[in-house]
C-alpha cells in the first residue's frame, strides 16, 4: 500500500513536466531605412518602449498549459485536502500553514482549499505553464509528506 501511493504521487508530478519543448527563436528581417518611424509607427513605438532601461525585462515567455496539467493540479489538490485532514483528524499531525490554526477544522482545511484554487483561477495563474508546473511540484512535494506521515503512523 505504501508503496502503490508513494507511486502515484511520483507519477502524477512526472505529468507536470514537459517531455519535449519547440521553441522559435527566429528574428523578423531587420528593415535599415531611413524613414523606418514613419513608415512604421507603431513598431518604431514598441522598440522605443523596449529600449528603455528596466529593473524587470519585458519578455515573457508564455506556454499553454495541457489538459494533463489541469488534470495533475486539481488531482494534487484534493489528495492535499484529504490528506491533510485524514492527518490532523487521527493526531498524527498539526497544520504548517501560518493562515490557519494549528488544528483546524475539516470544513476550514476544504474551505481554504477551495478559495485557493478560486483565487488561482481569478487570477488567472492556472493560464500560465509555468505557473501550473512550478505549483503542481510544490503541491506533490507536500501531498509526499502528508502520505509519509499517514503511512508511517498507520502501517
């Protein structure tokens, strides 16, 4: 039994990863006349916006995410709130999350749960790849926990 759920944790985290990425790094031909600003305003006013100095870099690089990573985000998430609950509930363990008590309630555990992933959505971070990916590893690291903590104080 251990060893069947420390499997699928493993595996529901391997689906967060991509096997294969194609990136196209290829440049728009350069235009080198002199009028390029009146003949292109409104690309002559984009590099003008690029060209300023910045702390954080314009470029972003924006990946769709995969029905597979939903999939894996939802999935790790009900396994978090169940586990968690299964083991504060048995007294195996407190809660680590500084927004709640030590010992909260069922209804609280699945309350945050819930406006979590709400605020995920409203946010719209479950549009961003790499958002989805980096929480999906997290949320698999602490689901981990929560089994090896049920496992080693029941089995």
């Amino acid at each position: 039994m251990k060893a069947v759920i420390v499997s699928l944790t493993i595996l529901l985290s391997l689906f967060s990863f991509p096997i294969h990425a194609e990136l196209n790094l290829t440049l728009p031909p350069i235009k080198t006349n002199k009028d390029f600003c009146v003949q292109e305003p409104e690309t002559c006013k984009k590099l003008e916006e690029y060209s300023r100095p910045s702390l954080l870099p314009k470029f972003t690089f924006k990946e769709d995410v995969t029905k597979q990573d939903k999939i894996v985000f939802y999935s790790l998430h009900i396994i978090d709130a169940w586990s968690t609950d299964r083991a504060i509930s048995a007294g195996y363990a407190r809660e680590l999350n500084p927004l709640m008590p030590d010992y909260p309630s069922s209804g609280r555990i699945w309350g945050q749960k819930f406006a979590l992933i709400g605020l995920y959505e409203y946010a719209q971070w479950l549009d961003n790849r790499t958002v989805v990916v980096t929480i999906n590893v997290v949320t698999g690291l602490i689901v981990a926990n929560n089994l090896k903590i049920i496992i080693d104080n029941e089995y």
